[in-house]
C-alpha cells in the first residue's frame, strides 16, 4: 500500500530557490533564476526594460490569484533581482 505525504505547512518552498516574500501588502512566491536557467528574453515590470537570455533574475506571483484571475500564476513576472529588491 503506497504511503500518502502529509500536506505542506504553509509558507514552506516548493523548491530550495523559493520563498514566500510580503510586498505592497500581498504574499509572492519569490523564485530566484540563475543565469543558467534562463532560456529566453523577459521585460521586467519593474524599469521596462529586457532581461536578456542568461541573466539571474526573480520569478515572483502572488500566493492568492487576484479577483478576476482564474489562478495566481497567471500574474507570474519576471524582475531584474534589484528591481525586486526596490519594489
């Protein structure tokens, strides 16, 4: 009979990379890349401007999905890490 998990605790990563971070009052996953992971360009929300391909950056959605969303990780962004660090 195959053993069940128990469910995570909350707040506790998915992956060794991912954390829960509180921004603007919000919970966001928080998933840093390194360049190696990159596979293609991004535009940070945060100055507009590209990420290119193999560039460490974060990966940040909200824990809860907004109002009209179907799920959180349709509001999934790509930051440069300082433009993270200042929002």
């Amino acid at each position: 009979m195959p053993r069940r998990r128990p469910p995570r605790p909350s707040g506790r990563p998915l992956v060794a990379n991912q954390s829960v971070e509180v921004r603007a009052g919000r919970e966001w996953h928080v998933r840093r890349l390194s360049g190696a992971t990159s596979g293609k360009p991004y535009t940070c929300p945060g100055c507009h401007r590209p990420i290119p391909v193999g560039t460490g950056h974060v990966v940040a959605w909200p824990v809860e999905a907004a109002l009209l969303s179907s799920s959180a990780l349709d509001e999934r962004r790509h930051w440069h890490t300082a433009c993270w660090q200042r929002a």
